[in-house]
C-alpha cells in the first residue's frame, strides 16, 4: 500500500517516496513533505540545470548549487529558504 502525504510542492495528498533519496536532515524534511510526482519534477530540473550551466557533482561549489536550487525549487511556496 503506498504512503499517503501531503505533498507541499503540490499542495495536496500525494504518494509519497518510498524511501529517504536525500541524506540528513534535508532528505528528510524531503521524504516526509515531497511527494514522488514533485520528486521526479525536480529530477528533470535538476538535469536541465546540471546541463545548461555546465555544473561538475564532484566539485563542492556546484554540489552547494544544486542544493540551493533543489530548496528553492521545492519549498518556495512555503517557506523562505
């Protein structure tokens, strides 16, 4: 049966993630609020992002980006980041 949240990127009851994709305190603020529909929206943000502005994910400096941008991209109607 899947897990029912309220999806706060959505605004509305969606399924949930079937586990925590995201490490610490972030990824769970992610698991519990962010269903899998806005999970898979930002997955192909983020891939546009990565792309466009040619960011390297072994490099810190693009890694704190990507980081940046998923919290605005997520939680922007909710909450100031």
């Amino acid at each position: 049966m899947p897990r029912i949240i309220f999806c706060t990127f959505l605004e509305k009851k969606s399924e949930g993630q079937d586990y925590q994709s995201y490490p610490g305190e972030l990824g769970k603020k992610i698991y519990n609020q962010i269903s899998k529909t806005a999970w898979k929206q930002w997955i192909i943000k983020q891939t546009i992002l990565i792309n466009e502005k040619k960011l390297n994910m072994c490099n810190i400096n693009d890694q704190e980006e990507i980081e940046k941008q998923m919290k605005l991209f997520l939680f922007k109607k909710t909450e100031k980041i």
